[in-house]
C-alpha cells in the first residue's frame, strides 16, 4: 500500500453533510479505525466517531467502508487498492447524530418487548437436556450487538419497517430463548405480529456481514419461521383451535 491514502469522511448529521477529504500516512498492520484516529488528531479534532475495545468485540466502531457494513477496527487498511480514496459513511439505516455516530436507541426498544427466558418451576421434571441441546444455542450468545445485520437488511434499510419488523439481531435473540432447553415461555405469536418474522425473505445478507460469523439466516430465521408456520399455519393444528378453542 502507499505511504499516504485519501479518506472521504462524511461531516455532518441527519438533516445535512457532506463528504470531506483527509489525507493521512499508512503504518503496517493499520486498520480503518487508526485511520479516523489519525485524522483526529491532526486534521479534525472535532470529527465524532464511536470506538471502545478496538478488538472487535464491543460492536461500537461498525460503518460503512467503500459501501460495505465493517467493524472499522478489524477492517485492514491494505486490503484497499492503492491510490484509490477510501469512503467512509455511518451506518444508513439509523439516524446520524454527528459525523460517524448515528443513534441506535431503536434496537433496544425493540429488545424490551422480548420476554426474558421463563425457567420452568423447582416442582417440573428435573431440569436435564443434552450437550447438543446446550451446544445449539451457544451459538448465538457471541452476538456483540455491533448492528451491522440490521443495517445491511433490506426490511430495515429500504423499505423502513422499524414500527413491524424486529430485525435479525432479535430473530437471534429470540432464537436463542426459543430453543434453550429449560424455558417454557412462547414468543412464536411476537415473531408473527409485533417483530415481523414474515418479512425476512431469507436473503442470507445479514448473515454475510456478521462479524462473528453466527448463522443467523439458516440457525435462526429459518427455524423460527418454521416454528411460526407450525404454530399458526399448520392445518391441523388450526382445526383444532377451531372446534375446540372458545
């Protein structure tokens, strides 16, 4: 890579901006997030950006590079051509604050409409599952809840569906509660109408951007909207309710 690299910075906040151009010196082994650094501390004190860890564990550093959602502090600056400026945007689907930073409160709103896992009593059946069973939901606790799934999905980013649609970092969570072998809780009827299961037409984008490289779309969705079909499609099952639920 070239000693020096062209950083188009936006600068601005949700209602104006535009894209600023820094230049500043490459090291080996810089990531995106030196870069902003860089240009912190000798171009534009000023420039707002979210970082915590810097080890890609925190979630807090996630924009847009070159078009694509990243964790700026695990993007290499060297996987970019040389002599060709690098773009960097916040992440479209939230509302920016200032510069990189957009505000994220709606996710955690969504969060609050999950029940937490509902054990089953002291006095059920004694509380033993398999590994396999243990090992099936493990998956979807090393979510660092980085957002980068919800921004590059389409529901969220194109079409706006933030008041009917949950968004895959929830489906995950959801999926993680639904299928924990001790809780008796059902959330199917919150997937079908408060979070908006049926939306997700499983493009599998959500699951290419994360950093933690969790199934999301095939451990996930699927499943839940497997569960959905079962509970509300199921022909059977809808007979039942009908000739025996009041």
């Amino acid at each position: 890579m070239s000693d020096e690299v062209i950083l188009k910075i936006y600068r601005g906040d949700d209602t104006s901006g535009e894209m600023v151009d820094y230049s500043v010196p490459v090291a080996p082994g810089m990531v995106v997030l030196d870069a902003i650094h860089t240009v912190q501390a000798t171009h534009a004190p000023d420039l707002a950006a979210r970082w915590n860890c810097k080890a890609g564990k925190c979630g807090s550093c996630g924009g847009e590079v070159n078009g694509k959602p990243r964790l700026m502090c695990m993007d290499r600056m060297d996987k970019y051509p040389d002599n060709e400026p690098i773009e960097i945007r916040p992440m479209k689907s939230f509302p920016i604050m200032k510069d990189l930073v957009y505000d994220v409160a709606w996710n955690y709103r969504v969060n609050e409409k999950i029940p937490p896992i509902e054990m089953a009593a002291e006095s059920d059946e004694e509380r033993l599952f398999s590994q396999e069973e243990a090992d099936r939901v493990q998956e979807f606790r090393k979510c660092i809840e980085c957002f980068l799934c919800q921004n590059v999905c389409y529901v969220i980013r194109e079409h706006d569906k933030k008041q009917e649609f949950g968004g895959p970092r929830f489906f995950v969570r959801v999926a993680g509660l639904e299928m924990h072998p001790l809780d008796k809780a059902n959330r199917l009827g919150l997937l079908k109408n408060d979070l908006g299961l049926g939306y997700c037409n499983i493009t599998k984008c959500c699951t290419e951007v994360c950093p933690e490289s969790i199934a999301i779309t095939d451990n996930a969705i699927i499943p839940l909207k497997e569960r959905v079909v079962d509970e509300f499609y199921d022909p059977v099952k809808k007979l039942f309710r009908v000739l025996f639920t009041k």
